[in-house]
C-alpha cells in the first residue's frame, strides 16, 4: 500500500515534469538524488553550485546523469544583479540596502527563491545541510504566502495498515511541523491548506476534512474547544465548498459507528480523510505515536500555504527520501499554477 500512493505520485510527476531547485548541490544525498531524478524523467533539475565541482563529483561518484540538469553559480550569474535589485525591492520596507541583497542572493538557498520568483523554477528542496528557519526564511522573504494565507503549516500523508479508515488506510494531517499554537483563523487556513494538498500530493478526489478536539458537537465546554468550532466556520466561509465538520474526537471522525452515534447528520463523521490537529503539539505527538505504535508509514512534512512549493528535509534524509519529495514538490507546483 506504501509503494502504491508514493509510485502515484512519482507517476504525476513524470506526467508533467516541473522545474524544481536543489540548492544543496554539493552534499552528496541531493546529488544522487538529483541523478535518480533525472534518469528516471520524474522532474527538471536546477542544482546551484559551482559546475566544475558540481561535474568533479558526479564523475567520483559515478553519476551519469548530471548533466540533464541546469546548473547556475551565483557567484558569476549574469542574473544575480537583476536579482539583488529585485530583492531590495522586495525587502525595502525592511530597510534591506541593494549591498545586502547582493551578499544575500549568493547564498544557494536565497537564488534558489530568486529563480522561482522571477518564473524559472517552479519549486524548492533544501534542509539535509539547513535548517527549517533557514529553508524557509528565504521563502517567506521572497515568494510569500498564498494570496489569503498568512499562516505556513506542515501535512504529514499517514499511511496506515487499516484500510477501513481514511482513504483506503491513508490520511492527511496537519499541523504537524510549523504553527505551535494556532488560533481560530490559522487554524481555518491549516485546515483549507492541508485539504489542497490531499488533493494535490495524496491525489484524494474529495478531501473530507474533520476538525479533532476532545470534544464532539459541544460534548465538553472548553476554550480550546471553542477555538476548533470557530475554525470549522471560519474554514466552511474561506472555502464553502469543502466537506468539513468539527469539532469531532479522533474516533468520531475516524469509526462511521462512533460518529453516527456522537454527531448525527454529519458527513464527516465517520468517514474523515483530512485530520486537522487543533495545535502542533498534539500534531507531533500523535503522528509519531501512530508511527511507532501503529506502525503507519509518515511521509512529510510537505510544506504548506507558500505561494509556490518550498520544502524541508531533514537532516538525516535518504537519498530515497529526497527523490520522493521532489516528485511530492512537483506534485504541489502543478496544483499551484
């Protein structure tokens, strides 16, 4: 079932092949990657680096694809000019000067941004050598959020041994990475993004999305809970033609059951897809928790709510782990344009 819904996507991906930035192109994992990628045809490849070393270490490496891939050095890009003046423009109300834009622009991460701002590139993957701040800061400099959102948040595809919940046993969930404490119109727009991107990366037709609590339909008084019936209107008014409902317990959302008896007359109930978790903590705990007790499969997090596709490895990735999110990228670039 694992292999199923990752091939799915690395089959979209090959079906309408997207730009995608690698900006860590020296580091060994990215590069072999970048190589896979490109023979099997899953994207085109930006690397950005130094080509002589780029091309240096294929060769000990023994990579022989390398060369389908664009490669740009910002240290003489005829381009890095126009795109420090654009930065500086960008980031004026912040008082950034054009010095500090050209300094700026040569770092791998920040060109990388420049390329898909400007039109060249349609999505970005660094993290095995950067941090999340660092993967990200360029990103909500540069590209920003989607025209609505301001609230950047991590989905996780959950796929579990239980066909019966789900999609066939797979979920979305989210948040799982960014926003520690959401309140009522983040959440709203974790909720709105994570459904996107069931859609797009896990290829869900009819995202369902249930809002989780420890309360069903005003079974416990709470403010946390208040918070969670907020979203779920404030959700359902952003976007009126999502399935959505909440706030529903875990089980209510998952086990039809459970969710006739706790929340008669709901969709939803019962037969949930999309998990939206009402903070980061219960998100991160749950995930993992689902992950090692449950055995479930965990891919992500994708990130979410930039205007283009910007994602984080971690820095203990695979080489399997970045090809699988270049083609996840990809995915995320198409529902985007």
């Amino acid at each position: 079932m694992h292999m199923e819904i990752i091939e799915r996507i690395v089959e979209r991906a090959k079906g309408n092949r997207q730009r995608i930035v690698l900006p860590e192109a020296t580091e060994e994992r990215t590069l072999r990657a970048a190589d896979k990628v490109l023979a099997d045809g899953v994207a085109d490849i930006i690397l950005i680096g130094s080509p002589e070393e780029i091309s240096r270490l294929a060769e000990a490496w023994g990579l022989t694809h390398i060369g389908k891939a664009t490669i740009v050095n910002p240290l003489d890009s005829p381009k890095s000019e126009e795109y420090a003046a654009l930065l500086a423009e960008l980031r004026k109300n912040k008082g950034m000067t054009i010095e500090q834009a050209r300094e700026l622009v040569k770092n791998p991460l920040y060109y990388g941004c420049m390329i898909i701002k400007t039109g060249d590139a349609d999505g970005q993957i660094s993290g095995a050598l950067s941090t999340t701040a660092e993967t990200l800061r360029p990103a909500l400099q540069i590209i920003k959020t989607k025209p609505g959102i301001t609230c950047v948040s991590g989905a996780m595809l959950l796929i579990t041994q239980q066909p019966q919940y789900g999609e066939n046993g797979v979920l979305v969930v989210g948040d799982v990475a960014v926003t520690p404490v959401p309140d009522a119109d983040q959440l709203a727009q974790i909720a709105v993004c994570t459904a996107d991107t069931a859609r797009a990366v896990a290829g869900f037709d009819n995202p369902r999305v249930a809002m989780l609590s420890f309360s069903t339909k005003g079974s416990a008084q709470h403010e946390v809970v208040d918070k969670v019936v907020e979203a779920t209107r404030l959700a359902k008014e952003r976007r009126p033609e999502l399935e959505i409902d909440g706030e529903l317990q875990a089980d209510a959302a998952l086990v039809p059951a459970i969710g006739e008896k706790k929340a008669p007359g709901s969709h939803i109930a019962g037969h949930a897809n999309v998990l939206i978790y009402p903070n980061l903590e219960v998100g991160n705990i749950s995930y993992k928790l689902v992950q090692r007790l449950g055995g479930a499969t965990a891919i992500g997090p994708v990130l979410q709510g930039i205007a283009k596709p910007v994602n984080d490895l971690s820095r203990g990735c695979s080489v399997e782990d970045i090809y699988y999110l270049v083609a996840i990228t990809a995915c995320q670039a198409m529902d985007a344009k």
